[in-house]
C-alpha cells in the first residue's frame, strides 16, 4: 500500500467513539482560526463529524463544507451534523475540486494519510478565497515511531507478509521546512509551520490504535487477519497504554 491509493474507507462508528485525542487537540487547532463566525469554511478531512460540530460551534451565521475520502465517515458526519449548514462530499483532497470556494480550510488529523502534499496544497489554495486562512495540523517528522517500528517487523512476518509484505509507509509525515517551501510554491503566503509532541492516553488503547492509525489497513487484509494482526502489533509494542505523537501544525494565507 502507498498513500497514493484512493482513500481507504474507515470504522465511521469505532472513530467516532474512541478518537478522543485527535479532538482534545483539535481544539488548540480550531482556536488559531480567526472567525467571525459568518464564514464558510471547509473541514478537510471532516471525519466522523465531531470535530466539524466544534467548527460549527464557531460559525453560528456560517456555513460548513465538510469533505472526506471515506463514505462511512460522509455518512457518519451528517448523521451528526444534518444538512442545515454543512455540504457534504466524499471526495479526495489530493484531487479537490470544488464548485465555489470557500472563505478558509480548517483540517485535523488528515493530511499525513495524502502523499502529494504540493498536489494537496495547490486544490487546497484554489479552493480558498482570497486573504483566507488554512489552519491545520496532522502527523509530522517522527510521528508514531514505536508504530512504525512495530509495522515494519509485524508486516514481515506470516501470515501478514502476504498481504502487506511490500507494504511502503502508508504515512506521509513531511516536517515544517519542507512543508513551508511547499506552501509558498502553492500561493500561499505568511506561512509558519511547526512541530509539536503529543502523548494519546486513549480510554481503549487497541480500539484507538485499530480505528485510527490501522484504519486504512483494515482493507489490505482478510477480514478474519485483522484482529489477529492488531493483536500480534499490540504485543510487539509492549502492549502500550499510550501513543507518543509528533503533530505537524499549519498556518498559511491565501495572498
Ligand atoms: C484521523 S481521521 C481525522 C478525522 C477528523 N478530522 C478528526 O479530527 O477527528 C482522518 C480522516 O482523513 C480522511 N482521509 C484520509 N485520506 C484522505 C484523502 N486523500 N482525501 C480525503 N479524506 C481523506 C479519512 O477518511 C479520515 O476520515
């Protein structure tokens, strides 16, 4: 698997009840938007909704474009969200086009799943109006690195290997110099960027673990491999009760 395949679809259901630490600090992301609360804003990689609902929260006269890969997730979020406010589409962001720009993009947790970021940032600038803002964060250099570690013995071994034998990384975690350089080659302009540490203590360590970071390679195995395959990667890491994260922040101005 590569990240260059077409977006995986997730465990809307499993995501939505245990991605507590992707929301606690999606609220540190969220508050580096400065909203009047009128906007349109687009949820890049919009998931299971409940971040998108924290996003609403601060628009109360605006509107919300949510996209995403995973039609479970689409399903998910308007379940949450309903259709008053938000358009929904399930589409991928490495190949964004959108009928009407929005006035900012807002995304968390989600860009280290696509492998082109200049692809990425390019849709990302066209879809923006002029002087809006593109606030993220994601995976960033030395991200999950216990996991990385752990993927790179477990896929070897059988019956893993198999399937997920030539596995390449399906991250893309890009540090901040680099990713500066390719905001600015997209248009964008007052571009910082930086790199923070992050510990997940999540409620059920291996369900997070499964619906998160094992999400996409839910559909690489035979369904009855999976939990196996989640079982043996728990072992192999000590079964760990907390998840060391690096996460990549991202501020830039449409010029
Ligand atoms: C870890 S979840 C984050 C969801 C939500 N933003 C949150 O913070 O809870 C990552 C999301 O990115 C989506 N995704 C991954 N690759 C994508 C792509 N190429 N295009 C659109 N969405 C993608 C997945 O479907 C998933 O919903």
């Amino acid at each position: 698997m590569s990240v260059d395949d077409k977006p995986a679809d997730w465990d809307a259901t499993k995501y939505a009840r245990v991605a507590t630490p992707q929301r606690e600090w999606s609220d540190a992301v969220l508050a580096r938007l400065d909203l009047k609360g009128t906007e349109t804003v687009m949820d890049a990689g919009c998931g299971s909704g409940e971040v998108t609902a924290h996003l609403m929260e601060r628009l109360p006269e605006g509107r919300v474009v949510a996209v995403d890969g995973s039609p479970s997730m689409i399903d998910k979020a308007r379940e949450k969200l309903g259709e008053d406010r938000v358009r929904y589409f399930v589409a991928d962001l490495a190949q964004l086009e959108l009928d009407e720009p929005v006035d900012h993009v807002f995304s968390n947790a989600t860009f280290h799943w696509i492998a082109d970021h200049e692809k990425l940032f390019r849709g990302l600038h066209r879809a923006t109006m002029p002087g809006g803002m593109l606030v993220a964060q994601c995976g960033g250099r030395g991200n999950v690195a216990e996991i990385i570690s752990a993927l790179a013995q477990v896929t070897r071994e059988e019956p893993y290997a198999e399937h997920l034998g030539q596995i390449e990384s399906p991250w893309n975690f890009a540090g901040p110099d680099e990713t500066e350089v390719r905001l600015v080659a997209a248009g964008y302009v007052d571009v910082n960027c930086w790199l923070e540490e992050r510990v997940a203590h999540p409620d059920e360590p291996q369900a997070f673990f499964e619906a998160s970071t094992l999400a996409p390679l839910r559909q690489m195995l035979p369904e009855d491999l999976f939990q196996p395959f989640s079982d043996r990667m728990m072992e192999v890491m000590g079964q760990p009760d907390s998840f060391n994260y690096v996460r990549l922040n991202i501020e830039a101005r449409r010029a």
